[in-house]
C-alpha cells in the first residue's frame, strides 16, 4: 500500500486573455482539481480613474465556482493600496502582488518583473503597502529579470515581511517562456526563505509532478498554467494521485461546447469570438493526436462559420485524445511546444 499522503494544494495560474471568470467557472464545473484560482492581474491606475471595469471579472457573485485570490500590477504604493482595499471591501481575505510580468512594455517602468532587480524599491513598496492594507499580500515572482540569481538579493527582505506566500516561476523574464525551469535555483531559494512557498512552472503531468514533489518535500502547494489548458484533466489527475478518468474526448468536448455557449453571450461580434476561441485552441489541441496539425488548420480559419465547420470537423471526424502525455510517443512530444509536452 502507498503511504497515504496528503493531497496537494493546486491553484490554477493567472493566464491573462485565457483564465477569465467564464473559464475559471466552466473548468470548475467540468473537471475539478484546483482548490483555487489566482486571477489574471488588474494593473493600477491612479485612484480617481478605478472604475467598476477594472474589477468586473472579479466580482464574487460571477465566481462562484472556484475560490479566487486577485492579483494586481503595479509600483506606486498609493494606487496599489487604493486598489488592493477595493479588493478587501468585495470580501477577499488576500491579493496578491505580480513580480514576474515578463513583457517588455511591462517590465520598462519597473513593473512585475521589472522590478526584481531593485530589490530597495521592492522594499520601500512593501514598507509603504502592507501597513495600510486590512487583508493578506502574496507575491507571485519569476527569479529575476536578466539573471536568475537577482531573486537571491530579494528573499532575505521579502522575510522580514508578514506575506502570506510566495509563488515561484523559476526562469527569469528574459527567457520567456524558453528553456526549463531552473529547479536548482529554485531549490536554492527554498533554502533560504521561511515563508511557504508555491511552485509554478511546466508541471504536465502525474509522474513528472511526483518527481518535482518528491525532490522539494517542503512545498505543498502547486500553481499549474498551460498544463491544465492543454490536459484539463490534469489537476484532478494530481490531486487523486491517479488517472482514473474514462470518456475524455466526450468529457472535453462538453466542456468546449459550454465554454463557447458562455463567451458567446459574453463576447461582442463573431471575429472577437472567434478569436477567443482560436486563442484556447493553442493549448487545447495538445490534448489531442495530431494537434499542432489541427491547431493550424485553425488559425487559418478567417470567419466564425468555417471555425466552427472546421471545430465540428474535427470532433466527428478525426478527434482522438491523446491520452496521458508521458506515455505519448515520445518523438512526437519532443516536436511539440512547452506546454504540450
Ligand atoms: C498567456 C499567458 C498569460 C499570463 N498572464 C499572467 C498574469 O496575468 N499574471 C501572472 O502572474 N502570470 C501570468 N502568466 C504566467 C503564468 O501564470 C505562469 O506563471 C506561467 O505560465 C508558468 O506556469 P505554467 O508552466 O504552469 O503555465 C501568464 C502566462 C501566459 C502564457
């Protein structure tokens, strides 16, 4: 018998443009997994233009469906309070502070990422927000923005902090999303910081899990992105600590059919829907034998009508679930981008 451990903490990562309430609760709904859901980031604005758009997909009564911890964006102390007591007031007990943004336009006023290496700044923030917020602040962070050690120059002040954790991507923002993640550096960290750490990045499937658990016993929480856009049935696979799933392809496609049902009232005009759609496909067609080769036959669909004669296609016709991604072909896995692997 295996020892009975206890399941893992799973959060669904922010992916903006992707993770939004209608996602979040549609994935609830259909495949389970996750204990909770950090939203994609709202950035700061000065005080007197925060509108109720800003914050509409975080309304408590549209996300009923998954816990959700808000994330918000942003270096001026001030504007960062005005918004995290926005927050506070709908009723979440913590926010969380984005470090890890990677996106040029971004990272150039010293925002998410931007900030990693100046680690003074980081601290004069956090001196000036956490005072002033009623509620818990969590920082999600890559390990730094050109140099994987800047996150070294960080961890000792970010202890001095009552945070209530800290999420860690190990790559830096100049790598992207290239390369692996840097799990000495990451083991490295968890040397050197006292508060619970999150880990996030590239977990695609149970055996691949087990071997991060089992090499970092400290860390009982787990945020997973594009591996559970491109397996949805991954973090309840996780979390039973066995794939017991049958009927994936019908299970997938009534969640696919819901998802669209939903944006389709939501979204405004059949190229915004589209588009949306074409977007998901990136990541959902790994799911499936032959994907990449489906994913762009896709993006070469122009009009809402041949996108959905093309997605119809597919599910009648050749749509064959590829099953647990470790026992793919390995070859064609080797073919295929990170997050499908
Ligand atoms: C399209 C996209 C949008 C993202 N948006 C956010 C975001 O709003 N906030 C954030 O902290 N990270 C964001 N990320 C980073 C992810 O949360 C996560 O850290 C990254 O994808 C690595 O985890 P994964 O390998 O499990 O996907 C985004 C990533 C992608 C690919």
């Amino acid at each position: 018998m295996t020892p009975d451990r206890q399941a893992p903490r799973l959060i669904l990562a922010p992916l903006k443009g992707f993770t939004d309430a209608v996602f979040r609760n549609t994935f609830a709904e259909h495949f389970g997994g996750f204990d909770s859901a950090m939203a994609p980031f709202v950035a700061t604005v000065a005080a007197d233009r925060l509108t109720d758009k800003h914050v509409r997909d975080l309304l408590p009564h549209q996300n009923t469906r998954m816990p959700i911890e808000p994330q918000i964006l942003g270096n001026a102390a001030e504007d960062f309070v005005f918004l995290a007591r926005r927050l506070f007031d709908m009723g979440y007990p913590d926010v969380n502070w984005n470090l890890g943004c990677p996106f040029r336009p971004v990272t150039k006023k010293r925002r998410g990422s931007g900030l990693l290496p100046f680690p003074e700044q980081v601290d004069e923030f956090l001196s000036k927000t956490l005072p002033a917020i009623p509620g818990r602040l969590s920082i999600k962070m890559r390990l730094g923005r050109n140099t994987p050690d800047e996150i070294l120059r960080l961890l000792p002040l970010l202890d001095r902090y009552p945070l209530k954790e800290i999420t860690i991507h190990p790559r830096t923002a100049r790598q992207m999303y290239a390369g692996l993640p840097d799990l000495d550096m990451f083991q490295a960290c968890l040397g050197q910081i006292r508060h619970r750490v999150v880990y996030n990045g590239d977990i695609t499937g149970l055996e691949q899990f087990r071997t991060l658990a089992a090499r970092f016993p400290r860390v009982d929480s787990w945020m997973i992105g594009r591996g559970a856009l491109s397996n949805p049935f991954l973090p309840a696979i996780i979390k039973n600590g066995r794939d017991g799933v049958v009927g994936k392809l019908e299970k997938f496609k009534a969640f696919y059919d819901e998802l669209f049902a939903r944006y389709q009232e939501r979204l405004c005009g059949p190229g915004h829907l589209m588009n949306h759609m074409k977007g998901f496909w990136t990541y959902f067609a790994c799911a499936f034998k032959g994907g990449p080769d489906f994913a762009k036959r896709i993006h070469r669909t122009f009009k809402l009508p041949q996108y959905l004669e093309t997605v119809q296609c597919f599910f009648r016709g050749n749509a064959e679930w590829r099953g647990n991604d470790e026992k793919g072909d390995p070859e064609e896995r080797a073919r295929l981008s990170p997050p499908c692997r």
